[in-house]
C-alpha cells in the first residue's frame, strides 16, 4: 500500500486545533547530492512514529500527522536540553474549536532533522500530552515542504524534494479540499439499506489511530 501526499496542510496539532495564528513554514535543506531520504518509521498504536531531531538532539520518537498544523513537543523532561529560544505563546482548543482553550509556548528558531533533511527556521510548540512514548508530533513543517511517499508495508516514508520529484505509479488521485483550519478533505460514500448511498466528507487525518470516525450530526 503507497499513500503519497502533495499537500499543504494547515490544521490542527496533536488533538488540539491552533487558533488564528499561521506560522511561516522552515526552510528545506536536502543532504548533499540528495533529492530523495528513506525513513523508516514505527506503528504504534495505528500512528506512524517517525525520528525527529530538533536543535541537533538525539532522534525522539515524533508521530508524522497529516492533520497538525504545527509541530508539538509533548515530552516535557527533554525540553531543557532542547536549547529552544521560547518566542511567545499561542491558545489551543480541541479540534473544531470546542472545550476550554489551553496555552501553549512557542519556540521559534527551531532546527527539525528528519534523515538527514534538514527544516531550518522553523517552530515548535510545547504542550504536554497524554500519549505516553512519544515526544512530540509534526505534520505540516514536512507536508508543505516535501512530497511524502507512505510504504506501509515496508514501514518507511520516502521524503522528496518536490521540484525534482515524478509519480509513476498507477494510483488513485483524490481530490483534496481544506477548510478554514486548514485540515484536508476528501469525498467518500456510505452505502445504507438497498442501493442508497449518501455522500460523505471525511477528513484525512493520519494523527488518527482509527480507520474511519464518522460525526452524527
């Protein structure tokens, strides 16, 4: 199964949708002689828990998610050692702008090494976290930088710059439409009693260990 994502996703991180307040996206860096970086990453729990160096630390386990607009640092007994430059803070709600909103600081400044591809200039927000053995978690600092091939079979990410980058697959395009948060959508269909169909639109998220969520409304 290859899932390749072209995208440029602003949405929410780690759960919590960022309020108003779009950060510049880090500058690309690709190893020398390099235009493609093959990554291996984690399942864990249905996430995909990639290593993320941020500032010249050592790799933490950071899971990849299409839907965050940002990336979060959940692991609160590393920051100190993170040399990060603390640039202000920033309110975060649950996703669709529900429950009490929460502050978060924000580093700027910060430095995300991901196999070798470097994503300079960039930042991160702290925010501690019930999901126990991760770090942290990034998703648009690499999906509107790069195009991300998903092999979950062999259970790596290929990470290419996209200037250079040519799809000769036999895949399905799905058309993808964002929201004013940002997060990508895509049209699907369930089938009920009989031949009836109803038309859905469903969010793709892959910060979410479920398969499908579907919201009665």
């Amino acid at each position: 199964i290859l899932l390749i994502l072209i995208t440029s996703i602003t949405a929410s991180v780690n759960g919590q949708a960022v309020r108003r307040r779009t950060m510049p996206l880090p500058t690309l860096t690709f190893p020398a002689g390099k235009t493609v970086v093959e990554v291996p990453f984690e399942i864990d729990s249905g996430l995909m828990v990639i290593p993320v160096s941020v500032n010249g630390s050592k790799p933490m386990r950071y899971v990849l998610d299409t839907g965050a607009s940002g990336a979060v640092h959940n692991e609160t007994s590393l920051v100190d050692s993170l040399n990060l430059k603390i640039g202000g803070e920033i309110q975060v709600r649950g996703v669709g702008g529900g429950g009490i909103p929460s502050t978060a600081k924000i580093a700027e400044g910060v430095t995300f090494n991901i196999g070798g591809v470097e994503l300079s200039n960039g930042h991160l927000a702290l925010l501690p976290s019930l999901r126990w053995g991760h770090s942290g978690v990034i998703g648009r600092e690499v999906f509107a930088n790069l195009v991300v091939e998903v092999d979950w079979e062999k259970q790596v990410i290929r990470l290419y710059e996209p200037a250079k980058y040519q799809y000769t697959g036999s895949g399905v395009v799905l058309p993808l439409t964002f929201d004013d948060g940002g997060r990508p959508y895509t049209m699907t269909a369930a089938a009920v009693a009989g031949d009836k169909t109803i038309p859905l639109k469903v969010v793709v998220d892959a910060g979410a260990s479920h398969a499908l969520s579907l919201d009665i409304s």
